[in-house]
C-alpha cells in the first residue's frame, strides 16, 4: 500500500482539526503543549509507516516512549502488511495487547483475512468465541469446524445460524452450501426458517427455502405464502384444522395478518382456530394485542372495549393507555377515569398518571374533591419531569430539581484518567480516530461497578465528551447529578447562535441545548439510521435549505458534524418552525422531531379544540409525544443550570387551544 506524502500530510493536517477535543478548553491540562507535540510525532510516525520509511518510524516510537497510543502505531505498522499474515507479528502484537480494545480489533481483522481467503486451519487458531459476535466469522469459524474440527459442533453452529429471519452475511453461503449437501437441513429446520421469513415479510428469501424442502413440505410452504398474501382464506376453517403443526403455524401467522385486514373477521376466525388448536397462552396474549391495536388505530372503541371485557386475563398495558388517550381527546373524563383504573398498581402512580387522576377529580367533580386532586398533583410534582412541573404550576409551587452532585471524589476521577484504557481514549479523541476513541471507552466501560462509571462520567466531562458522561451516569442509575447529566455543551456557540438568531424568534439558549440534548447527547459526529447528522441531527436536504435562508456556508455533508455549523443550522430551523407556528415551543418541537406537514395535519384534527396538556398527551406518535414533553422539561432544566427560572409553558402557549 502506497501514498502521496503530501496527501497523506493533508489527510493528517485534517485529521488533526477535526479530532481537536470539542467543548473543552484549549488549556485543558499543564501538559497540553508537549501533549500538542507528541500528536504532531505521532502522526509523523503514521507518515512514515505509509511510506515504509521503518527508520524515521523507529526513531519516533524511541522519542515517544510510554506514549499509550503506541499500541495503535504497532496497529497500524500490522494493517499495512496484515494481507501477507506475517503469523510471528500478529501472534507478538495479540499477546502484547491481549485483553485491549486494539487487541480484539485486531483479532477481527486476522479473522476477516483468513475466511477470506480459506485460510481455515489458521482462523481456528485464532477465533474466540467469547469475543466475537459477528454472524460473518461465526460462519467462517461452522466452515472452518466442518473441515478441520469438531463436524458435530459445526452443524449445531450452522443450524443455529440458519435459524433467522433474514438473509445471513455472504460469508455464510459456503457453510450452508456444504451443510445442506451433507444434510444438515432437515425439513423441519427448513420449514422453521421459512415462518421466520415470512413473519419477517422476505416473501423472496421465503421461496428460496422452499425450495430446498421435500415435495409435501414444500406444498405446505407455498399454503402459507398463499395465506400470507391472502389470509381471508382463513375464514374457511375447515381447510386449515387439520392434525399436521404446519396448519397450526400457518393459522396463527395468517391471524396475525388477517387482523391487519379485517379485526373483527380475524377475532371470530380465532375463536374457531382456539378451539382446534388450543393456542398457548402467551400466542393468545400475542393474538389479542394485535386485534386490540387494529380496533384502536381504526377507533372502533366499541369492540375494543368488548374485546377487553370477553377475554379473560387480558391485559395489555399499552392498549388500555391508548384508550385512555382516546377517552382523553374526547374529553370524555368518566370513561377515562374507568381506563386508568385497569392500569397496573405502578403504572396509575407514575407522575403521568397521577397529574391526569387530579385533573379528572378537577373536570369531574370541582370543588368537592380540590383536596384530593391536590394530594395527586404533590405527588407528582416531587418529579423532576414534563408532569411533576406541570403539576407544580397546577399548584403555584416550586419546581423540584432534585439537584444533588453525585459523590465523585477527585482522586477516582485522576485514577481513572490514569488507567491505560483511558489514557488511549482520550489521545484518539483528539486525533479525530472516533471509531477508535469510542471502541476504547466502551471497553474499558464495560463491567464497570456504578462508582466507577460515575468516576468515568465526571472524567469525560472534564474532556468535554459530554455524550459518554451522560451515558456513564445513567448506566450507574444515578440520575440526579444535574451537571453530568444536563451538561452546558457548547455554550459560547449555542449563546452566540440564540443571541443572533432570537432577535427575529422566540428562540433562546434553553431550547436549543434541550433540542441537542434529546437529540443526540450532545454527540457531535452522532449520525442516525435516517441519516441525520450532528448535534441537533439535521439531515443534508434539511440543513442545505436552511442554509441558503440562513446565509451559513454548508458545502459538504460532513460538514454538520462541526458543533458551530450545526448548531448555526439547527437554530435556525428552530426559529423557522417557531415563526410558523407562533411563537409556540410545543408545536416547534412537535415539528422538529415529526415535521411541520403531519403538526399541521393534526391541528386540523383537533380543530383547535383542546387544551395544551390534552393535545401533547394525545399526539399519535409515541416517539414525537415523548419528544415534546422532554424537550420542554429540558428546557425549563437547562435554564436552571444556566441560573434562570423559566416556566414550562409560556403564557401564549398555555392559553392557546390547539
């Protein structure tokens, strides 16, 4: 492997700006110049080991003695000759870096070259299976088993990997191929991994598998396609009630799918096939939940509530919050009173439910039960949540902020920062090595006892990595530690970007560090299955429209995971939406994580008939629901943090129906 050293120098100038630490000082330690100088020899070194210049890389690693990224330049040395397996180096580094994250990453990568190239014999040797979790070299490892070791625990290996719903690594076809001719597939496996295909909806992967079942399998098989493209043929019970298992799983999944179609059909077809087939208890619970979320999307309350009503022992918590919603949006109190009494006992004393049973004993019966609502509305309002500062405004009290410092001494903290695991962490993250830098602290992490994640959440603070301080925290279930766990990230862009911006907006600092809070833990480079990108994951289309209104160069897609242009972008866009949507923080929110088309959908649903509590609690998706109650909740938190008081509702949102 060959490279332009003036391309290679450009890539490692560039590296070097975009790893620079985000969020944390330039003066962040007494040591940071000669930390600043060692960098610069480390990527010197990186220089030289892509020109095999093995002199000047000697010489570098002599001058960077004890540096704890030497293990990454042994790595890279490795990676330029990895192709040629030279077997005494890779054993050298593995035992010289057993138990490290570089250490199990190269192991990976000897893996990959090996099954790549059959070199069977070799990856047996160095396969773990304690550490490796990919489907691609657990096929490698069946394949190498079949040819060279135990044949009995490969084919109990390749069954398991067959056994899925989806179409395994391409590293899988030899083993499979090799097993299916030494008849390793049974047409009970077969059959089995067909149903997962369907129930999957690979309908293609599905009659390929078919096609490796006996002829009377293979029948059964395309029965149950037929039925999964049209199950109303379940309506003929006859056809289906027969003594073989393969009518019984063809029955259930087409249910399923016949309760997509027609919920009343599919639930008097069930009472046929129950009776025939007598169905476990947990595929009846599974049955009914389906049927129970048909009626509810198409609001058909009636039969839902008979579903409830004739089938015993059902209950499904999230079908009866959803009729409570209902109830809730047609301000119907009473039956919703009825609703949050079927839920389980913890449930009905979430703050959620809590504020909602106060506000039902308000709406239902006034006066004659304010006390009893009150007791309610204290009871949530000791939460630090959407609901326990909806009930403290109810009651005309103080937020509870519950703010206490998590007892971290300082001497963990430097403990921590010493151990190598660490020390390797920290240096990746500021060469811009990522990937790297978070396989480092993931591993070091992991096993970790809740004093040492605290210890690992105040040291990644301090480093300005404020995602993985508050995922430590959370991970060591202690949640009141407002500064790890609402960090003020990015201050000077995000007051620069709300002070500019604001002028034009409601928008200010709280909304915008509670929007990237939700978002993305204040993970700069965080990139999402959507492609969203950054701190306040914009995606590229969004942020190259917002761009030209907002006049913020934006050229590249990489360039959102700079914190100062995403946050430029993403408050821009805030502003934007609250403009549109009057100045109201709820619909802006709502917007931000659904977009403005389906808000503006359902404003005109609810004709602007509901109170703000009654229209955030009923918004049809889940995630967007959440979204709002959390960004407002973390709104009035940061401006805490920042040393304001901020209410949850403005006034104009409060008053406003929507």
């Amino acid at each position: 492997m060959s490279i332009d050293a003036k391309g290679f120098a450009l890539l490692l100038a560039l590296l070097l700006f975009l790893g620079r630490p985000v969020g944390a000082s330039a003066a962040a330690s007494p040591g940071t110049e000669n930390a600043i100088g060692q960098r610069q020899q480390l990527q010197s070194a990186r220089l030289a080991i892509a020109q095999g210049d093995s002199k000047t890389l000697e010489q570098l690693k002599t001058e960077l003695s004890g540096h704890p990224l030497l293990p990454y330049l042994d790595y890279w040395a490795l990676s330029q000759k990895l192709s040629s397996l030279p077997y005494n180096e890779i054993d050298q580094f593995l035992h010289k870096y057993r138990e490290t994250a570089i250490g199990d990453w190269v192991r990976i990568k000897v893996l990959q070259e090996l099954g790549s190239r059959q070199r069977f014999r070799a990856f047996l040797k160095y396969y773990d299976g304690e550490k490796i979790h990919r489907a691609s070299l657990q096929c490698y490892y069946a394949d190498a088993l079949s040819r060279h070791g135990d044949q009995t625990e490969a084919n109990r290996l390749t069954g398991k990997l067959w056994l899925v719903g989806h179409s395994q690594a391409e590293e899988c076809d030899p083993v499979f191929a090799r097993w299916i001719r030494d008849g390793g597939l049974t047409d009970d496996l077969a059959w089995r991994r067909h149903m997962l295909t369907l129930a999957a909806g690979n309908l293609d992967l599905a009659q390929y598998i078919s096609s490796k079942m006996s002829n009377e399998q293979a029948q059964l098989a395309a029965l149950a396609r037929s039925v999964h493209h049209s199950p109303e043929q379940l309506l003929e019970h006859q056809r289906f009630l027969k003594g073989k298992p393969e009518y019984r799983q063809i029955a259930l999944h087409g249910l399923r799918r016949l309760a997509a179609e027609s919920a009343s059909n599919a639930l008097a077809a069930w009472h046929h096939y129950d009776a025939g087939y007598l169905f476990e208890d947990f595929e009846r619970q599974s049955f009914l939940r389906d049927v129970a979320l048909q009626f509810a999307r198409r609001n058909n309350l009636a039969a839902l509530q008979q579903l409830i009503q004739e089938s015993e022992n059902f209950s499904d918590e999230r079908t009866i919050e959803w009729l409570a919603r209902q109830a809730l949006r047609e301000q119907n109190w009473a039956q919703m009173e009825f609703w949050i009494d079927q839920l389980p006992e913890k449930a009905r004393n979430h703050e959620r439910w809590l504020y909602w049973r106060a506000r039902i004993l308000e709406e239902r019966h006034g006066p004659s039960r304010n006390e009893e609502a009150a007791g309610l509305y204290r009871q949530a309002a000791q939460q630090r949540s959407y609901y326990g500062f909806l009930a403290a405004d109810t009651l005309g009290q103080n937020y509870s902020f519950v703010d206490r410092p998590a007892p971290i001494p300082p001497l963990a903290v430097e403990e921590m920062a010493a151990r190598p695991a660490m020390l390797r962490a920290r240096e990746l993250q500021a060469l811009g090595e990522l990937y790297h830098a978070r396989r480092e602290w993931d591993y070091a992490t992991r096993g970790m006892s809740p004093t040492e994640l605290l210890a690992a959440g105040r040291l990644a603070s301090n480093w300005g990595w404020h995602h993985k301080s508050i995922r430590s925290v959370l991970a060591a279930d202690y949640l009141d530690d407002l500064e790890l766990r609402f960090p003020l990230a990015f201050s000077d862009i995000v007051t620069d970007v709300s002070q500019r911006i604001g002028k034009e907006s409601t928008l200010d600092p709280y909304l915008i560090y509670a929007v990237a809070r939700q978002e993305s833990h204040f993970s700069h480079d965080a990139k999402s299955g959507a492609g969203a990108l950054g701190l306040m994951q914009l995606l590229p289309s969004t942020a190259r429209a917002t761009a030209r209104r907002a006049g913020v160069p934006f050229r590249r897609n990489w360039d959102l995971l700079s914190p100062s242009t995403n946050i430029a972008l993403g408050g821009f866009y805030l502003s934007t939406l609250l403009n549109r949507f009057d100045n109201n923080r709820i619909l802006a929110a709502a917007a931000y994580n659904a977009g403005p088309t389906r808000v503006a959908q359902w404003l005109r649903e609810t004709r602007q008939q509901l109170p703000y509590d009654i229209w955030i609690e009923t918004i049809p998706y889940r995630e967007t629901r959440h979204y709002v109650q959390n960004v407002l909740a973390y709104s009035v938190i940061y401006a805490y943090r920042s040393g304001a008081s901020l209410p949850l509702l403005r006034e104009n949102e409060a008053a406003t129906r929507l």
